[in-house]
C-alpha cells in the first residue's frame, strides 16, 4: 500500500487552510487542491519533498502564467 499523507496549507485567500497537499511517496506523486475554488495542481515529487513545496510550485506556475 502507498504511503500517503495529508496536510492543510494556508493559501492566500481569505479561508485557512482551504488548500490540502497529497503526497503519494511511492507512485512519486504530489498534489495540492482547493477546497474552496476546485481548483487542483499536481506533480512529481522526490523524497525530499514537503507539502510547502507542490504549493510553492503551484504558486510559482500561477505567476508565470499571469505574466505570459
């Protein structure tokens, strides 16, 4: 069975805690979804990753693709 954890991660709205990370250590999977708007992020991970992190990541394309 995949190890796997959750954790709520504040997001820059107005509800904390809207944002849970997935971390599936085994398939190599991580993702972060918004309980409040729906919307969901997803990447590959390593063995380092955290939480912090696929949300960092998130963020960052966020950005990149508002300014393209």
């Amino acid at each position: 069975m995949a190890r796997r954890s959750k954790r709520a991660v504040k997001k820059p709205i107005r509800q904390p805690n809207a944002v849970e990370c997935i971390i599936d250590r085994k398939l190599r999977f991580g993702e972060a979804g918004c309980s409040a708007c729906k919307a969901s992020y997803s990447t590959s991970i390593n063995p380092l990753t955290e939480p912090i992190d696929i949300y960092s990541e998130w963020i960052d394309e966020c950005v990149k693709l508002n300014e393209s």
